[in-house]
C-alpha cells in the first residue's frame, strides 16, 4: 500500500496504540468482505471497533470479523444494550465467556435502557474489567438523563474509579440525545461539567454528526477522543482533526 504524502504542516497525531485522539467506530454490520476492505484502507486511524447494539448476537461472521480487526491492530468491543439485557436476564457470566471465546477485548457497559441501579451498573464495570478494556457509558436513549449535568460528570467518575479505561458521554448514532438537543445541538454546560470533573483523555465523546465533530475539535483540540464514528466517516473525521476541512482549518493549522 502506498504512504500518504508528508508535505504539509499539520498538527501532530500519534500513531497507535494511543491514549488521545482516539476514534472508535460505530460497525452496524459490516460484512467480512466490507470489514476487511474498510480496515485496509482506515485501520491506522481506527482505534476501536464497537459491534452496536446486539449485532454480535445475531451474526454468525462475528468471530471471523473480530480476527479480521485483531489483525488489522483494531480491538473490537461488544455494544452496552447487549451487556444491559444479559443483566436483566442474569446471564453476564454466559456473555462474558462467549465475547472471550470470540476474541473480544474490550467491551462496553452502559445503562442506556435505566433498568439497573448506579451500584449495579459500577459492580458490572469492577467485574468485568478483570477480563476486558472496559468502556463506560454515561447517558440514557431517551431524554436527558442523568438529570443534571453534575451528576452525568459524577456518574462518569465513579466508572472509572470502578475500573472502566475510558468513559462515553451518549449522543446515540442520531445525535439527538444525550449530549445534545434535539436539533443536534451541542449541550455545552454538559461537556464543561463533564471536563471540570474528569480528564478529557478519559472520556469519548459521541459526535455522529461532521457539525458536531467539527466543534469538538475546534474548541477542545485535534486530540480530542470521538465515538460513533461510522465506517465511512472515518476518513473525513480525520481530515478534520488535520485542518484539511474548511470546518476546522483556521483552527488546526499551525503557526
């Protein structure tokens, strides 16, 4: 495969594994044909590959897309409405030991659906960071919720102190709840609580949306960490993070 050109200027990214600037990628189900070709072109820029929702469950390509993503160096994580039915039903343990058999290394805990109490949802983060990358979400389907935006950062910290590796502030793949209005509007006083109470290297940030990512980057750096990302939005993302877009340019390009 032939390397990209060096010629300009343009902020600085580390390469892989990295702690900041992460982009996680939101996979609605991709074929083993469509993972392959998407990642031999976008692996370098993917950090981690979420299998949203309970795809995993229902995809019989799924141990043979996970290894595809292992041997492109993209780690795989299962989606938290998987792990939040299996609560409901008692069945972690089971999950737990088919996402190992699959080769899963990291997988998400939300409470998305507000069918467990924080305690539960903090146990599940401590249990299960022992055998996976644990990713914690912060942030209902529907509605604002947590109610205020103290307790969105406060719930976001106890995650962490539980276990969890990074946390996820939910913006859903519409952009329409969670960190934002409904017209896809950034909740701003939410992402300076979340940032007054947790290190921005911890938390990813669910931007679906080129407008909604553009501001991320615009106000909180080139490195700052975006979920949802979705396959084919991989490569436009990072020519955002580069000032190669109007969108961001003026602010990304270096003196």
């Amino acid at each position: 495969m032939a390397e990209c050109p060096t010629f300009l200027r343009l902020p600085g990214r580390p390469d892989k594994p990295r702690s900041r600037g992460l982009t996680h990628v939101l996979d609605s189900g991709l074929t083993p044909g469509g993972t392959e070709a998407f990642l031999s072109q976008a692996a370098a820029l993917v950090d981690i590959v979420k299998v949203g929702w309970g795809i995993g469950y229902v995809d019989p390509t799924l141990e043979e897309r996970v290894r595809i993503c292992t041997d492109h160096d993209c780690p795989v994580s299962l989606g938290g409405t998987l792990l939040e039915v299996a609560a409901r039903q008692d069945r972690v343990g089971e999950l737990r030991d088919w996402a190992l058999k699959v080769g899963m290394t990291h997988i998400e805990v939300s409470n998305g659906l507000r069918a467990m109490p924080a305690v539960r949802k903090h146990a599940l983060v401590r249990e299960l960071a022992a055998d996976f990358v644990v990713l914690a979400e912060t942030g209902a389907k529907t509605g604002n919720y947590p109610p205020t935006p103290a307790e969105w950062a406060e719930e976001m910290a106890a995650d962490l102190d539980a276990g969890a590796s990074w946390v996820i502030a939910e913006g859903r793949e519409s952009g329409t709840v969670g960190l934002y209005h409904a017209d896809q509007a950034i909740r701003e006083d939410l992402v300076a609580a979340i940032l007054d109470r947790v290190p921005q290297d911890k938390v990813i940030f669910e931007a679906p949306g080129k407008g909604q990512q553009a501001w991320f980057i615009q106000h909180l750096g080139p490195g700052v960490n975006i979920g949802n990302v979705a396959p084919a939005g991989v490569l436009t993302l990072e020519t955002l993070r580069l000032g190669l877009r109007a969108d961001t340019a003026p602010a990304s390009t270096p003196a």
